[in-house]
C-alpha cells in the first residue's frame, strides 16, 4: 500500500514539474519574427487591405502564450498559400479594432471576403485545419 502511494506522489511531482517548467519556459518565450508575407494591420490601413479577396487576420498580443504557439503555423500558411491574405492586429495597441470586432479571447482569427466577416475561430488552430477552412472558403 505504502509502495503504490510513494509511486503515484512521484508520478504527481515529476508531472506538477513538467506543467511548470513548461508554463515558464512558454511565459519567457521570446517572438517569433513574422513572415515578410503577414501584414500588421492597424486603424489607418485595416480597411484597405480586408477590402478585396481572402484575408485571414490574426488578433494576438506579445504577452499571450497561445498566440505565440500559433505564430508559426501563420508564417507557414502564409508563406504557402497564395490565394489568401494572412494579417495580424496586435491587440494591445488597436484596442478599438478589438472592440469594433469583439474579440473577447486571443487569439481570435477572423476570416473576411471582400471586407465581410465570414468565419472566426478562437484559440489555436492547425495548420491543417485552416488549409482545410480556406479550400471550403475559396472553393
């Protein structure tokens, strides 16, 4: 009894161990550099560039550590797939682009046609799935 008990606390330890040494190393993350394709869009050209086409946008901030996991997928699908446009709003600095769409969590992607909102999803998606959400878009 007394052996199976002393297992499962270490089993509990070594896995308390690991969530924090993930979560700090995570926190400390630095940037991912963005791909040169992704634009940052803010109040003066956000308009401008959702008006024509596909355009995948990206609402994140520096500090969100989710944000920073989707950060790659996004330089990838940018840098393969030429139908779409891929932006990001860093919402700590265009708080009003925020409030105007509402986004409530981030990351939040939001997908427009020709400056209409057509799909959103919250939190991080594969690249995959998104690949999959721009065929069904695009046709």
């Amino acid at each position: 009894m007394s052996t199976t008990l002393i297992i499962i606390l270490a089993v509990l330890l070594v896995l308390v161990g690991l969530i924090t040494y993930t979560y700090f190393k995570m926190k400390n993350a630095g940037p991912v550099p963005d791909s040169s394709k992704i634009k940052h869009l803010g109040n003066k050209n956000f308009k401008p560039i959702i008006r024509r086409g596909i355009t995948l946008v990206d609402f994140w901030a520096p500090w969100c550590g989710p944000c920073k996991v989707a950060a790659p997928i996004l330089n990838d699908l940018a840098e393969s797939e030429g139908r779409i446009t891929v932006a990001k709003v860093n919402v700590d600095k265009h708080q009003q682009l925020a409030l105007k769409y509402k986004i409530r969590n981030i990351p939040t992607l939001v997908m427009f046609r020709d400056g209409v909102e057509v799909r959103r999803y919250v939190g991080v998606k594969t690249k995959k799935f998104l690949m999959k959400e721009i065929e069904a878009e695009v046709g």
